[in-house]
C-alpha cells in the first residue's frame, strides 16, 4: 500500500478531533477526504521544472539476513556447515536465506546496469560504509533494501536538495517472513511501487522527463545538552552483525576520549544539533534488555528486563511535567503510519467497551453492531496518521504510569517542539528505529521540526 | 494503597465487558462493589485454624541501588571516591543512595530482631544468594525489599503450604524516586501494609495470634517444548549488576552441556514444565536492546532496537493464528495491576475521541462533559483489574501489528490455557520482569493455572 493511498484515507483536518476539539471536525470526515488529499498533495509534492538526471548515484544495499547470519557465525569462526547447522536449530532454512539473499542482490545489479545504462556513475555502497562521504559524493542516492534501510539513508542526508529514492529489493519478503520478525517498516511503505524494482529502466526514464512528482517528507531535527549523553550514533542493524567489530569502533571514537577528560560521558553546555534526521519517529527509552557477550564463538546469551522510563517533557515551551511510562515516542506525518499507528490505534474490542459503557451510562440506544463499531474504530485509527508534509509532531506517552507523583495530564497530542529531560539510569534515544543515542540522567533533548530538514524524494505513479 | 482498596473498586463481574458480554454486567457496576469485594474475599481469603508460627524463617533482601552501583563500579576496579564522580556525572546523589540504603538495612535489622526475640531462627539470604535450598530450609519466608524482590521470592516457592510475607523496606523510595526509573510494582501492592515496616512486632503478633487472613493468590505455570529454548533461568537484576559474574554463571550452568552437545539449545521432546511460578505476568518478546560490555573498567554503552515479535497463538486449545506485535503479555489477577494494567487503559482524550466519533456517527445526545468522559474511562480502566484469586489468565498482544498476513483477531480476553509458539530469533519470555528464558524460534510455551500453584501469603489489616 503506497503513502497517498493511505493520506486518502486520512484527512489531516480529522486529527484535530484527537486533541478533542469537539465533533465538527469529525462531522468533516465524512465524503471529502479525496479534496482533502489533493490540497495536501500541493503542499506535499510539486512537479519538477525539468526532467532529473543525476550524473554521480550511489546505490546503499540493504544487509539481507543471510548476510547478517553469515557475518555473525563465520566472524566467530563458525563454518558453512556449522552455520547451516546452527539455522536449522533456530528454524531458519540455509537455503531460503541464501535465496532471498540472491533475489536482493540480482535486483540491486538491475538498478546498477540500468543507472549505468544511463552514463550515470554508479558507487554501490554496503550499508556498513554508508557515510557522509558518500552522501557528499552523490548527486542522489538509492536505498535498495526495505524501508529501515530507506530510514538510515535518508537519516544522513541533511540537505532538502539531495533527492532519495528507495527501491524493495525483495518485494516478496513479507510473505516470506515467516521466520522473521519484521518491522511494519519493512512493507516498503517508503519506496517505489514495488513494479519499479523490475522495471526500473522505466523509472529512470520517467525521472529523466519529469513524469514524477517531487515530495518533501517533514522530518525531525534533535539537539542534546547536559550531561550524561554519548554523542556517537550507532547503527543498530550493523551493530547486531558484530559486537566486537562495532566495540572496536566505539572505543576509538568515544571511549578514548572518555578515559582522557575521564568522563564516561560528553557534557554539551549548550545544545548540540546532532548530524541526523528522523524521518518515522524518535523513541526515548530504557534499554529493555542487556545482551550478555559470552566467548564470540558461543551464541551469545540475551536477557529482557522491562523498566519503566522516568523523565520530564515540555511541550511546545510549557511547563515541565515529570512522566513515567514505558517510553515516549514522537513522530513525523510520514511516521505517523509507523510505531506510532500501533501504540495509539485502538482495537474494536476496545471500541465496543467504551459505547457499551456509554450506553449503559446514558441509556442512550447507540448501536454496538459489527458495522457501527468498525466504522467508529476505523474512523479513530485513520486520525492518528498525518500527512507526510504535515509541520507538526505527533507524541505519545507509551504506556503512562499514573500515581499521585506521575501527572496524568495529556498522554498525546501534536507538537511543534518537545523537550525531554532523561531521569533514567540506562536509557536510549533511537532514531527511526535505527540509530540509537545514550540518554541518561542529566541529559536534555530538543525535539522540532524545520523546513530546511525535508527530505526530498520521489513520488511515481503505480 | 494495597491490594484490597483496589479490588474494592474492581469488581470481578466487571470484567467480562471487556469481552462484549453486553450491558447488563456494566448496569451491575453501581454501587455494589463492595459486595462484590466480600464475595471475592470470601474466595481469596480465610481465618487460619490457629495462629501461624513459623520455627524458622529466611529474609531475603533486595539489593540496593547503592549496592548496585558499588558492586558495578567496584567490580570494575573503580574507587569510592570514581564512583562518588561517575554517580555525580548521572545526575545522582551519593549521599542520597547511602540514605536509602542505611533505611532499607535498619528495616531488615528491624525485622530480623523482630523474629529472634520471639525465638524464632532466622537466616538472612541476599537476593543474589536465594535459592531451593533456602525455601526448602524455612517454614516461611519474609521479602524484605519492594514488590520486585517479593515477586523474585515468590517465584521460587512451588509449594502453597509455604507462607511468604512482603515487607516494604523503604516505604518512602517513591517520592525518593526522582533519580531512579521504578516500575508500578515498587509501590508495594504485594506488601504488608507499610506501618508494619517500623512496626514489625506488632504484625508478628497478629500472625501468632491469627488475626489475619489467609490469602491464596493464583499463580502461572509454564511448560517449554521444542527447540530454541535455553532453559537456564537468570535473575535480570542481579544480572545487571556484574555482567562477568554472571556470564561466568552461565558459562558453568549452560554453555558448556551447549558445547559436549554440539548444541547452543537445548530441545525439550516433550513439555517441560519450569521450576518457577508466575505471580504477576509472562511476557514473551523480541529484546528490545542490546548491551555492548567494553572492557569493564570502561562505562558500558547500552543501545536500544525496537524489533516486533512474530510469533503464533493459540488460546484455550483454539486455533494457531500468527501474530506480530510488541510482544505478548499474560497475566494474573495480581498481575492485572501491573503492567497489562498500563498496556490496556485508555487515557479520557482516547475515551473522549470515541464518544467524540460515535455522537457524530449516531447524532445522539452523548455528553462529552469532563465528568462524564472521566466516569466512563474509570469504568473501563477498571473493567482490566480482576480479583488475586480469580481462576483465570488474561492475555493481551501488545500493540498488534494487523496487516494482510497477521490476523487482527481478538486481541486480549481471558483464558484458562495460551500457547504460544516463537518465530523470532532473538526473543525471551520474562516471568514477573525479574527472570528470563531465551524463546525463539522453535521453541512452544504452554502458559496456564492451576489449582496448586496459589501462593499463600497473609491479609493484615492496615
């Protein structure tokens, strides 16, 4: 399902209602949601003057399963054999990895040939190595793998006038996935219509004559002050591949200097605007668990521990309010389809419980059949997604804690800057579920929108 | 305020709304509460024949932040005077950790002089050092910490002749919490009534002389089969106290019968049932971060992965259906407080939203009136809470993701039996937030009650 299919669906008008500024704006809903779509369209995308030829593209590849399996056991001095081994025990298929693996990468050769095809030079770049030299080098950029490498590429790309593309090169995977756990992200929400990844001479030539429409995604900007902050992002999905080797990396960047100031942690006396951009959402949590590194060449042994997170937010400059929860998520328009979508949406079974009460409360006769309560479930799901070009925040507050010392008031809203002061011991800031910060007592965040931080990308017609 | 006033306002009956059984057990919500709350008494308690008095009890006590940090830093060949710095650095208060921790110590000494004076033998048992042998050894045991070290100690106690007792040792912690992340648990709900605390002999005499009440709570049981299980529970809190300590543990207990096997996992046949009772829930999800151990001298550095958990349910013998969410939670009526209290609830902005949408649907009079729309989000929220002695579960998916693949069918009720077979390859299921076991792919869980896993612990009025 493509992003304007679902923005038909959701008028931005219809979120106000979860601010609950009375029933008018739901009586909106009903019939123009389609006008409502074309006018965010102008906002969200306008044709290009010319045609798009970039002369300099890298292509970022996505780190397929197999590889991350492959990386992992052999690093440790595994086998092929014993690798095998090892994935059946798991209940992963050796052979169903290597083919997804083979469906991934001959998709990323077709994009290659058909970019070169073009006279366009071509840098193919591993996720792992993906980095602001490239970023620089490039006239645009190609994410070929799902959406959470799509979210990783765009998060580097700090300027509005580099334009991303995100190609599925395994469209198919979501039926595959059953022995993986996928990130809603990963159905491609972001990326071409999955016909392009086949057919992607057709792409390039309908950028090359302009028959596209450009779209700027809002994203999100962070500044951190204070202390108890560890400015070295970490890419998550490569870490997972190897401790030791990101270890290695982390020591170099940070860890020596830690020892020199002997300060384990960075301390910023003003806010510093970290080189990154979130295009889905920014969770701030306690890490939920610890991974306990036994010698690299047995399997590693990992513990879950829920803690709940204890700070302090200010919304758009009020007043500081103290908040335990098992987190707080803030996301873009593009985001709100996300991580978002799935801890604010509400099932029917809820949605039923509260008419029964009302009804029963009222006397009122309102109807609790099938169709009513879909249509009063969906109408509340579809008012928490935005439109991608949307300048304003959505948070929430994940799973509130409410005592006499925890305030209750607003568990959500939108916002036009947020501000998070961490009063946890061992938590993190995690950017597109991607990259992670440490964000520890002491530390401040600063959460906003800017219109410089739009993330240019393409909107093709299926 | 303790388990009682709670179940006063929760009514058993209340909860089969939250399975659309109609309106009339809602009507049944007003004003009879308390008679439902002796209803329920009359199950969850009973006047024992005699006194109790228990030749010899272990107190086990809960490990400090202070102790916490010390063991940490220590252990990491740090100084005092480091660890003063490196707490300073998190934003805590040395001196103020020293406070809470010499409160806690009075309490337990409090309580151990308590029992030997009125001849009673009694051994003091760390958390760290709790184990069969311990329970077997007393005739009751006393928790002497908050909620987290009651439900540790409860966990290991598989007999319901067993009396254990909860002693809040620092009844105050939460409103010195503004440095620590607590979870609903520490506020003491599984505890005798805080005055005991600097009060001890006056609650034992009660015991003598049985003026109290008898109160069985039920517990979960958990069965493993299949692959992808490490069977090897570990205490998450201690755990993170010493990462080494404990993967040296582990090494011992699990890593080396993995190696003579050839197999990281062990691969139970047939089901087998774990030497551990669930008082509170079973969660059962991906691990959401991952710890990255530099050299210990070193700070850790602490990341955190938001991945969904794929896995299939089946409840009360029902159908398998696959399932993708933020994991899965299964809990008591004791547990009903707790954390599935928190995944459940609806905030009055959801509550109002609904009514908002359904007024607009119907054009009926519904009142959206702040008292209204606070009646009935209590009404709901309380509809989640059911009674300690209730004979069932009540499972709920936390924030499902529903999508072509993934059924979007009831997502939470009760349930006498969930089995839960794991599709995710880094996943743990964690009894009462204290221990875990690794889950993964291949692995099958079967989560029920029974009869004899109540656990006896004592009713004193406050």
């Amino acid at each position: 399902m493509g992003v304007w299919s679902l923005v038909v669906r959701m008028p931005r008008r219809s979120v106000v209602n979860l601010l609950g500024l009375g029933t008018r704006a739901v009586s909106l809903l009903n019939g123009n949601s389609l006008q409502t779509f074309h006018s965010s369209l102008k906002h969200a995308s306008s044709l290009p003057k010319a045609g798009f030829k970039p002369e300099k593209v890298a292509v970022v590849t996505k780190t397929t399963r197999y590889e991350f399996e492959q990386q992992r056991y052999l690093y440790a001095g595994l086998s092929e054999e014993d690798l095998k081994h090892l994935l059946a025990l798991k209940g992963s298929s050796y052979s169903g990895l290597q083919e997804r693996h083979k469906i991934h990468t001959n998709n990323v050769e077709h994009i290659v040939k058909s970019l070169r095809s073009k006279g366009i030079e071509v840098r193919i770049v591993k996720r792992g190595e993906y980095d602001e030299e490239v970023v620089r080098w490039a006239d645009a950029i190609i994410s070929a793998g799902g959406d959470g490498t799509m979210l990783l590429v765009a998060s580097k790309v700090l300027s509005k006038d580099k334009p991303v593309v995100g190609v599925n090169t395994d469209p198919e995977s979501i039926q595959h996935s059953s022995h993986v756990c996928l990130h809603p992200r990963s159905e491609g929400h972001l990326c071409l219509p999955v016909r392009y990844t086949h057919a992607f001479p057709e792409a390039l030539k309908k950028l090359c004559c302009g028959e596209f429409r450009w779209l700027w995604r809002q994203r999100i900007r962070l500044h951190l002050e204070g202390t108890g902050i560890n400015p070295t992002p970490v890419d998550l999905h490569e870490q997972q591949m190897s401790l030791e080797q990101h270890s290695q990396a982390h020591r170099i960047t940070t860890m020596d200097s830690r020892l020199r100031t002997g300060n384990p942690y960075e301390s910023f006396s003003k806010p510093n605007l970290l080189p990154i951009r979130s295009l889905n959402e920014i969770f701030i949590g306690e890490s939920l668990s610890s991974r306990v590194e036994l010698n690299s060449i047995k399997p590693h042994v990992k513990l879950l521990l829920h803690r709940a997170s204890y700070y302090e937010i200010s919304v758009d400059d009020g007043p500081w309010e103290k908040q335990k929860s098992s987190g707080l998520s803030i996301c873009t328009g593009t985001g709100s389809k996300a991580w978002s979508y799935n801890i604010n949406k509400l099932a029917e079974q809820a949605v039923e419980e509260v008419l029964n009460i009302g009804k029963s409360q009222t006397g009122l006769d309102i109807p609790l059949n099938r169709e009513f309560i879909e249509k009063v479930t969906d109408l509340y799901n579809e008012s928490l997604v935005f439109s991608p070009d949307d300048r304003r925040m959505f948070f929430s507050i994940r799973e509130p804690i409410v005592n006499r010392v925890f305030s209750s008031s607003r568990q959500r809203g939108f916002a036009s800057k947020v501000s998070v002061r961490s009063r946890c011991w061992d938590a993190c800031m995690v950017v597109d579920g991607g990259t992670s910060f440490e964000f520890n007592d002491g530390a401040i965040a600063t959460i906003s929108l800017s219109e410089e931080d739009q993330l240019r990308t393409v909107d093709l017609e299926n």
